[in-house]
C-alpha cells in the first residue's frame, strides 16, 4: 500500500489511511522522491503534504510534487518545514527548500512551534469564564462564532481564506475540522463571560488545536483563560507533553503561550502551492 516509503513514515501513513486522512493513490513516488497527501478527517479533500523526501535532487522533487498536484486536480497545498531554533530551510535544508520553490511553493510565513512537559507549573485558571461544551451548541451559533473570531485575526492561514473563500466558507471548513479532532467531545468549549461568548479553546489529543477570541472581547486577557483551560484538560488527562504553534507575527497569542508555561521547540516554515 505505501511500500515505497520507509518507517516510520510508512506506519503513520498506514494509520492516517485507517483514519480516513490518506489513501494509497495520494502517495507518490520517482526515482529517489516521495510525498504523501493529507486531509484532515475522513471525506475532506488532501490539504497538506506529508513525508515529502525530495532525494538528492531538488529537480527531482520538483517534478514529483507537479506531477503528484496535477494528478490529484488540487487548487491549493500547505508544506511545512520544521526546524529547531535558530535554523532556516534555505541553509539547513536546501534540497527541500529548492524542491518546493522550482514546483511553484512559496514561503509566505513562519511559525512558532511550542510545548508544555509535565513537571512545568499548571497556568490557573482565573474563574471569569463559565464553559460550555462547543458539541452542545446549535451548529449555526458556533458557526457564527468561528465567523466573530475570524475577524481582524493576526493568523496568517484565516488571513488567505477570508481573502480567498469569505468568513462563512473559512468557518464552514473550521467547524468541520474542529468537530472532528480526537480529542474526547467535552474537550472543545466555548468560554462565557456572563451570558457572552468570550471565546473558544480546542484540545486535541495532545495538542491546543485552536484556541480564539471574539473581537469585542479582545484585550482583556481573556486568550490566558481560554489557554490555562485547554492547557488543564489535557494534563488533568494525562498528557505529558502537549503541543501548540501560532504565527511569530501572532504575538498576543505567543506571549499567552509563554506565560502559561509553554516553551518554543522550533520554528515551522509554511509554504503554499496555489494553482494558477
């Protein structure tokens, strides 16, 4: 099925297949490149390259990754190179790098990449939200939620989509992917200041999927709470190390991180791919 990749890659493929995120005809491979293709839950469309190994030669991955994008008929691709602290993709992974930008990728954005160990102090929680579990609203309110939260938002990726698609189709997507995540269904709360939707925090099984605010009620500190909540599930649970990223641009919400006991791990290097 995905033979032409070594381990581990070939075992996460073949669990991303039972999951319902790959299939054996997105999976590539020539001469000495191979790349992967992922959704991410079963029935969406492949939106990210996985396990991509250019080979020797960047030309080589190049052709691959046209081919492969030809033959799956995709609009749009995320590539993300990640790195330790202090490294960059065009001297510490060129081959890639150069792959990427002779297939038609561009490097628009650089992000955090952030972990909270147990052992670290828990952040508290301030008591000024009530939560209500995201699973227990109507589907057009959090709807209208993911809407709010997208506007005026410093994160890149909801950037393009309102650009390209429109906040109800960028929300539309958001909501299924986030429904979707494996953490438990009580996991994903909407936080209540009063009566008022404050925001929203979406533990995965091991990481802080997405954490937002609504607008009229940001600067208030309320992305602690929200982030101090999320961040106490998943340890009260068990999870020894929980991850996170956020756009080095995103700097209220990478203070909040780092206030709260998580610490950067490394840096992830987003390309997009956009048909022409």
């Amino acid at each position: 099925m995905f033979d032409q990749f070594p381990e581990p890659a070939r075992s996460q493929l073949i669990t991303a297949y039972d999951e319902g995120k790959t299939k054996p005809d997105w999976a590539f491979s020539e001469g000495g490149a191979r790349v992967a293709f992922w959704a991410p839950h079963r029935g969406a469309d492949p939106v990210v390259t996985r396990h991509f190994d250019p080979g020797p030669n960047p030309a080589e991955g190049a052709d691959l990754l046209r081919h492969s994008l030809a033959t799956l008929g995709l609009t749009k691709i995320i590539h993300d190179i990640a790195l330790p602290p202090g490294m960059t993709p065009t001297i510490d992974r060129p081959v890639e790098h150069d792959a990427l930008m002779g297939a038609g990728f561009t490097l628009e954005v650089e992000r955090l990449d952030l972990e909270w160990r147990a052992g670290t102090d828990l952040p508290s929680e301030s008591g000024r939200l009530d939560y209500r579990p995201a699973r227990q609203l109507p589907q057009p309110a959090l709807l209208d939620l993911l809407v709010r939260i997208s506007h005026d938002s410093l994160d890149y990726d909801t950037q393009v989509e309102l650009a390209t698609v429109g906040a109800e189709q960028e929300a539309r997507a958001m909501y299924a992917d986030l429904i979707n995540r494996r953490g438990k269904p009580d996991w994903f709360v909407v936080g209540y200041a009063g009566e008022q939707a404050a925001g929203l925090v979406v533990p995965d099984d091991h990481s802080i999927a997405y954490i937002g605010v609504v607008p009229e009620m940001r600067g208030r500190g309320y992305v602690a709470d929200l982030l101090a909540r999320g961040t106490r599930t998943l340890a009260e649970a068990g999870v020894a190390v929980i991850s996170a990223s956020t756009d080095v641009a995103n700097k209220p919400t990478a203070a909040a991180f780092l206030a709260a006991g998580y610490s950067e791990v490394g840096r992830r290097f987003r390309y997009y791919w956009r048909a022409p």
